[in-house]
C-alpha cells in the first residue's frame, strides 16, 4: 500500500492524466491553433495552411526544439519544466521566437485571424512568462483555456463543448502534483482573459 500512495504515477488515474497532459501539451496547442484558425477561416485554404505552418514553427518547433536541446544536455528537469526556477529562459527564448515569427507574418502581410492567433500566444506567454517569476502558474491550463476561448470565438458556441477539455487537462495537472488547485485556476483564468480581447480585436 505504502508503494501505491509514493507513486501515484503507476495508478491506472495517474497514466490516464499523463496521456492527457502529453496529448495536450502547450506545445502541440501552440502547433495545432494557427492550423486550425488558418483552415477555417483563410481562402484559399492552402493561404491560411502555409501561414499557419509558419506560426506554428514559430509558436511550437523552434521554441520547443531548444526546450528538448536543454533537457538532453541535463540543465532541464523534463520537457514540461517542472521546476519553476529553470523556466524563465526557456520561455523567454520562446516569446524571442514567437515574436521573430509575429514580425515576419505582419511584415508579410498573412492572414489576419492567423496572425490574430500567432499574437494570442505571444501574449499568453508573456503572461505566464510574468507570473512564473514569483508563482508556478499552469502553462497547460492558460494555453488551453486560451485555446478553448479561441475556438469559440472562430466556430461559434458549438465549440464550448471544448471547456470539458480543459477542465480535464487542470485535473491531469493536479493528479500528477505538479500544480495545485489554484495554480490551475488562475492559469485558465488568465489564458481566457489573454485570449478573448486579443483574438477578438485582432482577428
């Protein structure tokens, strides 16, 4: 029994939330979004596809490449971070990315709503950027309730059937004890404060 309650990761709950926590990662967010938003909303769809790629290289694979870099080398825990004090550079070097990519999209004149969601995140990780200073905020919770926010904007109130989701990724946090509660709370709060206005005047 004392075996069971110290690795709570080898119960049949905990695999499940690391499934969720893996599958819906902040990073494959940050790839999925601008494909998703540049699909749906950009004609021809091929316009919306090619910028979106590049938002989604900009947002996800480059930041996370050196996140994966950093962990090899042994200076990061894991590829979620989960030590509060190892993440200001790694997700500095994010922001400096998305913002090299943000640049490109608008001196290049690409499709607004996906432009709208490649801003969406830098702002998002502006402010976890900010709060991780002082607090271990929940990245996942903020870009999927940003994400979740986004998609109701894009598809309407259908796409509230997606708030499920994000109230599943808060508990796989909490599960595997690497957020609190509150933690999650306010990073979902803060996801869909950041998201809304930005998405909605932007896009």
């Amino acid at each position: 029994m004392h075996d069971v309650i110290d690795n709570p990761v080898r119960q049949p709950a905990s695999l499940a939330a690391r499934v969720v926590t893996e599958v819906f990662a902040p990073a494959l967010l940050a790839a999925a979004m601008p494909v998703i938003v540049g699909v749906h909303s950009t004609s021809p769809v091929s316009l919306g596809l090619g910028w979106a790629l590049v938002g989604a290289v900009f947002c996800s694979v480059i930041p996370n490449t050196l996140i994966w870099w950093r962990v090899r080398r042994g200076s990061l825990t894991d590829h979620h971070i989960r030590v509060r004090e190892q993440r200001k550079t790694p997700l500095l070097y994010g922001l400096l990315s998305v913002l090299v990519g943000l640049t490109l999209m608008v001196t290049l004149d690409a499709p607004r709503p996906v432009t709208a969601m490649v801003v969406v995140m830098f702002a998002l990780g502006l402010a976890v950027t900010a709060a991780n200073l002082v607090w271990k905020l929940s990245i996942h919770a903020a870009v999927a309730a940003g994400s979740a926010a986004v998609l109701v904007i894009e598809f309407g109130p259908t796409l509230l059937a997606s708030l499920p989701v994000v109230v599943l990724i808060g508990w796989s946090r909490i599960r595997l004890r690497e957020h609190t509660l509150a933690q999650v709370t306010a990073g979902a709060g803060v996801g869909a404060v950041v998201a809304i206005p930005a998405y909605l005047v932007l896009s």
